[in-house]
C-alpha cells in the first residue's frame, strides 16, 4: 500500500500558508484597534496635562496588579474613604430633616433657659 506524500506535503503546506496570511491579518486587526484606543484614550495629551495624576493612577494600577486589593491596608483605606463620603451626605440629610434653621449669626426667638 503506497502513499502518495507529495499530495500530504502540498496540503501541509498550503494550511500553514493560511495559517499565516490568518494571523497577519488578526495581526493588522489588532494593530488598528490598539490605535484607534490610543487615539480615543489620548494617553500622551493625558500625560502632558497631568503628569503627577498620571504617576498616581499608574501607582494605584500597580497596587492593584501587586495584588493589594485584597490586603489589610486597602480595607482601612476604604472605611476611611467611606466615612470620610458618608459624613458630609449624612450631615446633609440631617439639616434637610431638621429644616431651614436661623442664619449665622441670629439666635432663635424664645425663652432662654
């Protein structure tokens, strides 16, 4: 029983020539996706505005990727954060129950004790 390899090797040979021309295809797609998110993002204009916002984005980005989001220290960062935001939404909420009060200044009219 022959085999006829000539035919397996120009088979061979023509999967891997698409294999090819498939991925410089995906890789001129992804090319023109990766710049046209760089031009929507406008990452260098970002930098030269605000270079030291740029710096601690790129700090937080690492801390995250380092693996702190789960560590002791983001925990107290964010029950401070949280009741540093919640104290002035909570102050608002009160004055608003307690309604419109007298201006600075002005003492309320009634018997003082």
């Amino acid at each position: 029983m022959a085999i006829d390899t000539g035919f397996q090797g120009q088979c061979a040979t023509d999967h891997a020539r698409r294999m090819v021309e498939e991925a410089r295809a995906f890789k001129q797609a992804i090319g023109s996706q990766a710049e046209s998110i760089g031009k929507a993002i406008d990452l260098r204009g970002r930098v030269e505005r605000h270079p030291i916002g740029m710096v601690a984005a790129a700090a937080g980005v690492g801390y995250l990727l380092g693996g702190g989001l789960f560590s002791p220290l983001t925990g107290k960062l964010l029950r401070i954060g949280l009741r540093l935001a919640l104290i002035p939404l909570v102050k608002s909420q009160l004055a608003n129950l307690a309604g419109p009060s007298a201006a600075p200044g002005e003492r309320a009219a009634g018997p003082t004790f």
